[in-house]
C-alpha cells in the first residue's frame, strides 16, 4: 500500500491539500489493480480503518482527485462508474463472466480499416 508520505507528496503534486480522509481514500485508490466503484472505496476505507468516514466525503474526494488529473473515472455502463488509478494511455478489457475490468497496453491493440469496405 502507498506510504502515507507518498500520499501526501502525490496529493500535493497535484494541488491537493492533505486531509485524514483525502489521505485514506488515495491510500485505498492509488495502489488499487482493479477498477474499484465508489461504494467499493468507501467500504475499503471505513473497513480499513477509518469507519467514521462519510460516502459523500467519500464521493466528493474522488471527484476531486478526477479534476485534479490523479484518477481517471469509467463510466462502463449506466449507473456503472468506476475509477482508474492508471493514468497512462491503455484500453480496458471487461471480463463478461466475471465483470473483472483488465487494463491492456496502448500498443498491444492494433486496429486496422477493412479491406471490404468501400
């Protein structure tokens, strides 16, 4: 997991102040490998021990960290949001049986037009 002087010091590089919650939710968010939705940060980071904190703290903190160029928000389908720590160009894969969201590098997907077209 981020230290939380690395959390401090990647808020601050992208003009955040530090706060108990700012830094818990990027503790949670930063390192994460899957695509996690709101609801999941807000239940990792009351469960991961800060149990007072607040879905709307919550929601408002990653909306901050999307306008502030440190996560990407998915919107996969309606009502389906989730967040991307992975700033870097890459597509997704979405797993259909298990919804498991893979990141997949930017030059490993070539698209070609068809030759059938006119």
């Amino acid at each position: 997991m981020l230290s939380v002087l690395d959390a401090i010091r990647t808020l601050e590089d992208h003009g955040i102040q530090p706060s108990a919650q700012r830094l818990a939710i990027a503790r949670a968010v930063l390192d994460a490998e899957d695509h996690p939705s709101a609801e999941q940060l807000w239940a990792r980071v009351r469960d991961g021990g800060f149990p007072t904190i607040s879905r709307a703290t919550t929601y408002n903190t990653l909306n901050l960290f999307v306008e502030k160029g440190l996560l990407r928000e998915l919107v996969l389908a309606p009502g389906r949001v989730v967040f991307d720590p992975n700033m870097d160009k890459h597509h997704h894969f979405i797993d259909d049986e298990t919804g498991d969201i893979h990141d997949v590098p930017w030059d490993a997907v070539k698209c070609e037009k068809p030759t059938n077209l006119k």
